[in-house]
C-alpha cells in the first residue's frame, strides 16, 4: 500500500490522461492502488459501525456518531471508486449522501444521510442535546447504515473491489 498514492490526485483522471503513454501494466497498477485504497475505505466505515453496534443502548452519543462515520467512510469509498474523488476537508461531509445514480434506494440515503448528519453533530457537539431530540432513533439509524453497507458492499463487489463477507 502506498500511503502517497492519494496525494498524486484522482486517479481516474491520471489514467484518463496518461493513458496513451503509460503501459498497460503501468495502468493496472494505478487501478489495483486505487481498489486497495477502496476496500481500506469501506473497512473503516465497517469497523465503526461494529463500534456503534457493540456500544451500550444507553451511550447513544456514540452510537449516533459512529454510525454517521460508517456511512461517510463508506460513501468516501463509493464516490472514490466511482469518480476518484478523495477529500479530506470538512466540506467533504456534506457529500454524504452523493452516490451513483444507479445506486439502489440512493434519494433515501441522501435524504437520511442528511438527517443522521445533523444527529452527529448534536451528539458531537451539542452539550444540551439529548437523545429525545434526535430526528431518528439510534436502533433506525443502525438499521440504515447496516442496509447502506449491505448495499455498497454489492455495489463495490460488482465493480471488482474485492472486499470481505457481507455485513
């Protein structure tokens, strides 16, 4: 793995304009750096959802903020292998939601994304906020992120990221 790789730029766009001089096999390894980087993405998104799946019901602050972590990470890990792009400013969060218009169920999670986004940052930062003001449960949340990682995984599989057992 490469940890200097993402700073070279999209990779989509690097292969698209050096196409004609770099060797195939050349290519090929841009494409499989730009899988492995795909797979680390969706992992970390799995790993806080196991995180918020194993937190006490009672420390919904965490469970709410690690489920919106999974589902970014693992949207971070779409729109990276669908356009190249990667991001790691602030203003990335707000493209949670942003996915392939062949994604299945894609105007619910934008329009959940949204509002999970908003709990995380009540459960984050706001010392006032409890969990009776969230838009959602914890227990709903979890069941969307768990069908959006259900998703992705079939969605990322099918474009030939090679990525464990369905979550």
């Amino acid at each position: 793995m490469n940890k200097d790789f993402l700073k070279a730029g999209n990779h989509k766009k690097i292969i698209s304009n050096y196409s004609s001089i770099l060797d195939p096999i050349e290519i090929e390894k841009i494409i499989s750096e730009a899988k492995s980087h795909t797979r680390l993405m969706y992992e970390l998104g799995l790993d806080h959802y196991c995180f918020a799946k194993k937190a006490q019901k009672k420390q919904w602050r965490q469970r709410v903020s690690r489920l919106y972590y999974a589902g970014y990470n693992v949207s971070k890990a779409i729109r990276f292998e669908c356009d190249g792009s990667f991001s790691t400013e602030v203003k990335d969060h707000s493209k949670v939601g942003d996915l392939p218009e062949n994604f299945p169920d894609k105007a619910t999670f934008l329009n959940e994304f949204k509002n999970l986004r908003e709990d995380r940052n009540s459960a984050d930062y706001d010392h006032l906020a409890r969990k009776a003001d969230l838009l959602k449960k914890p227990e709903e949340y979890e069941a969307l992120v768990l069908s959006f990682l259900r998703h992705a995984h079939d969605h990322l599989a099918n474009r030939g990221t090679i990525l464990g057992a369905k979550p």
